[in-house]
C-alpha cells in the first residue's frame, strides 16, 4: 500500500504516465502500475515488446512496445518517471521535450543528491521532484527484472511530490513524502557511495563479510557522514555503522547498478555517487582522503584510459 503524508494526500491523480528508461527501476514501476491496471507509455533506446518483472515466483507482464523515438509521442503527459541514469540524461532530453508541459511532473529515480539541478539543466519547462529509491531490483541478461525485496520511493513533501503519490497509490511500490527530504537522499547516497567497493572489487555484497573491507567502507561512510552534515543532513553518528550492517545482512549475491555496469564495460556513476562527496567536502573544508583514492579508481575504471 502507498503511504501517504503531508500534501501528498491532496493531489490528483494523472491520467497519463511515462516510463523513460524501462531498465530495473522503470520496469519495476512500469509493472506496480500495469499491475494495478494503470498504464503508462514506455520510451527508451533498445526495442522491447513486453516489459518483465518477476517478483519471487510471480511475473508481471507489461505489454509494449517501447517507443524509441521522441517524435513518436503523441502530446505531453501528466507524469514522467524519469528511470535513466544520471550520465543518461543529455539523452533522453529529447523525451522530456516531447513529454513535458509546464504542469507536467518529472519524478527523477536517480542516485545523488544533485538529480533535480541535473534535470532542469535539459528542461524547457515542467516541475522536478527527486526521488530516493529504496528496492533491490536487478536487470538479467535477457532483460527481464528481479525484484528482490519491497518497492519504496521517499519523496520531498509538496503538491508536485503529490502526484506521484496518486499515481503508486494501492500498488507494490509505497510512497512517502518526507519533510527532510535532504537528509533522507543524503543517507541513501552513504550507501551508494560506499556500493562503489562492489565496483572496485568486482564482488557482491558478501565481499563486505571481510573485515578488512569493512573496515574500509567504515572509514569511507564516516567521511561521507561529516561532508552530509556540513551540507545540513540531520544524520547521527550511528548511520555508518547502520549502512555497514545493511550490507553485512544482505544476500551474498546480492549486486549493484554499479557493479553490474563495470561488469559489462559501460561507464560507472562515479561522478554522482562517490565524487559528489569529494566536490562538497572540498567545498566545506572536510578532508575525504578515503574517498578521493576511491574516485580516482573508480573514475579510472569508468572512463581509462588503457
């Protein structure tokens, strides 16, 4: 069930919706909404006439197509759920100009903490609400989904946020508009930040059952912690230690976005989840010598050169 705070409640809901990016985030909503017999138009780049979603021993089927062509829309909608990655999003520029009008509404299900200024850099005109996302959904090869647990997004509280309320509401995925929404997207970006060890190391969460590894995610998440703070996240002492148990706890096999691009040789979210934290540390006068030894590997094995 949706969860619903603050003003959230008193939006209407869109009568149209698109998924730009049906990959393991936009398919995942694509198939909470088909489920719920909502629709949405799904635009992306590789050609697909059904979405996918297996959820334990239940498949949700989403029938297509997927458009790849902006010019193929036929008038804006009310709702884009925008599910590229940040590096991405110069290219689905052209969705969002086909997509949007100025009431139109942008939910961007991205990694960071900069995803609404990332946004309205490729937007002529239209409201941008950022979004954490909380659920373990993993791409397979042949391009269906995984979904591994529950399905939760933590919105900013405001009428905008509203709108993706009414849209989720009464399907697998909750929504919950949160009055600190900084200190919530800065919390999750601990946990994508020091995901950037699966990267490196080239393992799953079970590569954190070493204590040597541990204790370096340790050291790196009480640096993010201090440049979140200095940015003004309300966030206590024990929120390392926390992110590190959650890590500890998963399934062993249990991988990451980012792991699963270094896999395949695509270019790595290091600039939004890991030197973020080195730009505003630098910013504030917080010393991150962990974590800029982290971005230049992980900046090195996204983009080389060798």
């Amino acid at each position: 069930m949706t969860t619903v705070h603050g003003e959230g409640a008193a939006a209407a809901a869109p009568s149209s919706v698109a998924v730009v990016g049906p990959g393991a985030i936009g398919t995942t909503l694509a198939a909470a909404l088909h489920e719920a017999g909502r629709g949405a138009l799904l635009c992306g780049r590789t050609p697909r006439e059904r979405l996918e979603l297996s959820v334990g021993e239940h498949r949700i089927v989403v029938p297509g197509p997927v458009l790849l062509d902006p010019a193929a829309v036929g008038e804006p909608v009310d709702l884009v759920l925008l599910a590229v990655k940040a590096i991405q999003v110069a290219a689905a520029a052209p969705w969002l100009a086909a997509l949007c009008r100025p009431d139109t509404v942008v939910c961007v299900l991205q990694n960071g903490v900069e995803q609404e200024e990332l946004v309205r850099a490729h937007l002529r005109a239209a409201r941008v609400v950022p979004a954490v996302v909380h659920f373990p959904a993993e791409a397979r090869p042949d391009g269906s989904v995984r979904l591994r647990g529950p399905a939760r997004l933590t919105l900013p509280e405001g009428p905008a946020s509203g709108v993706v309320v009414q849209a989720l509401r009464g399907t697998r995925c909750s929504v919950t508009p949160v009055a600190d929404f900084p200190s919530a997207a800065w919390r999750k970006l601990l946990q994508n930040a020091a995901g950037g060890l699966m990267a490196l190391t080239g393992r799953r969460a079970g590569v954190f059952a070493r204590d040597d590894v541990a204790a370096l995610a340790l050291a790196y998440l009480r640096e993010c912690l201090a440049v979140a703070r200095a940015e003004g996240a309300v966030l206590g002492d024990e929120v390392p230690q926390e992110v590190l148990d959650g890590f500890r706890a998963a399934p062993g096999d249990l991988g990451s976005s980012v792991l699963a691009d270094r896999a395949a040789g695509r270019p790595l979210e290091w600039e939004v989840r890991n030197g973020v934290v080195q730009r505003r540390g630098r910013l504030h006068g917080v010393p991150t010598p962990v974590g800029d030894l982290l971005v230049t590997l992980l900046a090195a094995a996204s983009d080389g050169p060798g």
